[in-house]
C-alpha cells in the first residue's frame, strides 16, 4: 500500500469517527431536552399519586403553595376530599349508588327525600329504652349491629344502640335546635346540617354501654375498648377519630359507628387504622 493510499484510510477513518461523535451528542441531547419538558410538567408529581383527578389539577397546585409539608399523596386526597373549599362551601351529591360504602359528609349532601328502601327495625332486645323512633337500619347494617351487639352483651362489654336512622326533616330539626341554642360554630362541630349526617344513610348506629343511654360517656366504657378492638368484625368503623377534625369536621364521637361492610372496615383495621373514611374513601373506593 502506497503511502497516499495510507494517509486516504486514515482520513476516512478520522471523518467516520467524528461523524459518530457527532450523532451521539445530537442524540444524546434529544433524551436531555425530552427531560427537560418532562421536568416542567408541574402536575407531574401529582399524577404519579393513585388517586390524581384531571379536573382537581389546579386546585393540587395551589393547595400545595400553601401546605408544602405535606405528601403529594395527601394533597391529592385532601383537595378530592374538598378541604382547599372548606366545610359547606363546595357541596355534591353523595353517589348513593355506592351502596353501603356511600360517602356523606360536610361536602357531599343527600337529597331531602332519600330514605334507603330497606330499613328495619332493630330489635328491642339491643336498644336502649326509648328513642323508639330511631330504630331503623338498612338491612345488611341491622343484622350485623344485633350480631355485634349480642355478641358485646355476652361478652359482658354491652353495646346497644342509642340512634340509628334519622330522617332528612328530622336531622333538619336538630340542627335548627342546636343552632338556637350554641350558635353556628358550636352547633356545626356537634351537629350535621339536613342532608349531610350520616344518620340519614341508614348505615350509622351512636352506641350506649346501658340500657338508659349514655352515648356521651361512652369513651369511658369497657365497651368502648371492646369497639375499637373488635367492631370491624362487623363491618363498623369509629366514624370521627381524633385527631381528623380538620377533615370530617366533627368533634370526636366516640359512640358514633358507620357500617362501610366487613371488607372494607378490616381493611381499614389492619391497614390504614391513620385515615379517616373520607381518605380511605378516595383513595380506594371513589
Ligand atoms: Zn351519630
């Protein structure tokens, strides 16, 4: 091989490797421009969490100016739970097509003349006496409140009910009565505004250790203790828990109990014992 032809090679291979260089930097600043636009996305974080709504998207961002401690997981749930709006300010329907899991509370509302299908009557024998008119739940809730209640009597941690199912008109009467008495603030932490308790979801039971009544010291019982340890075999769940009033807008009840079904209600036991139904609700059944 002559010299030129040498000197030639070379050159040819000189330009081969610099048009290799060349293409790998080009390419190498697509992926890091790709990036880049990925990094702006400032919704990104907020999509990666379970329970990201399209719709919310804004309502994270600014919610999340003002509350940068928290995780992009509870931002989430908190603005689909309606807390950047605050109590009463931004009401929906509750989905009563939910079934026993319906959500009601200071920002879902049900209708002023729902009355679920299936109510029963309680039997006398796992009531207080008195409150006849009180006595109904739906169905499902009913026999698994006389199955937990028959089964706290022999156990001698008795658990009766005290209130169950109170009509729309009848939840707006006591409201009006605690308004008169304790003013707004009071009566608000104390009782539900007409289609926003529980109590008319049929699937809520406030509980006594007596056959007198004395929901108000139930926190003092045994019976209480056995609740917590033991209602979720039921299906029932502590509705208010301490601690969340920022979130369910109550005070802490601690005879209050809402059947959400046993599936859900052990789940919540053993798993997620920290979050109130409204989280657990829209991070897993919404
Ligand atoms: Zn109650």
């Amino acid at each position: 091989m002559n010299k030129r032809k040498r000197i030639m090679i070379i050159l040819f291979l000189i330009l081969v490797g610099i048009f290799i260089i060349s293409m790998t930097t080009i390419f190498e600043n697509r992926i890091t421009n790709n990036k880049n636009i990925e990094e702006i996305d400032i919704y990104e974080p907020f999509k990666k969490t379970n329970n990201f709504k399209l719709s919310n998207r804004d309502r994270y961002i600014k919610y999340y100016e003002n509350h940068d401690y928290l995780s992009y997981e509870d931002v989430v749930t908190y603005v689909n739970i309606g807390l950047d709006y605050g109590f009463y300010k931004y009401i929906k329907p509750a989905d009563t097509k939910k079934g026993i899991n319906v959500l009601v509370n200071k920002y879902l509302k049900l209708d002023e003349n729902y009355i679920p299908n299936d109510l029963e009557k309680i039997d006398d024998y796992y009531f207080i006496n008195g409150n006849k008119n009180a006595r109904l739940l739906r169905r499902d809730a009913k026999i698994a409140f006389e199955k937990m209640s028959k089964d706290s009597i022999e156990n001698k941690t008795p658990v009766y009910g005290q209130s169950a199912f109170r009509s729309y008109d009848k939840q707006e009467y006591l409201y009006a009565e605690a308004l008169k008495k304790l003013g707004e603030e009071k009566a608000d932490l104390e009782t539900a505004r007409s289609g926003h308790s529980e109590h008319q979801t049929g699937l809520t039971i406030d509980v006594s250790s007596t056959k007198s009544g004395n929901m108000l010291v139930f926190e003092n019982t045994k019976s209480y203790k056995w609740m917590l340890d033991n209602s979720y075999k039921y299906g029932f769940i502590l509705r208010y828990p301490k601690g969340k009033e920022f979130i369910h807008g109550f005070m802490f009840e601690a005879w209050h109990f809402r059947y959400v079904g046993v599936k859900v209600a052990t789940d919540m036991h053993n798993n997620y014992s920290n979050l109130t139904y409204e989280e657990y609700f829209y991070k897993f059944l919404d």
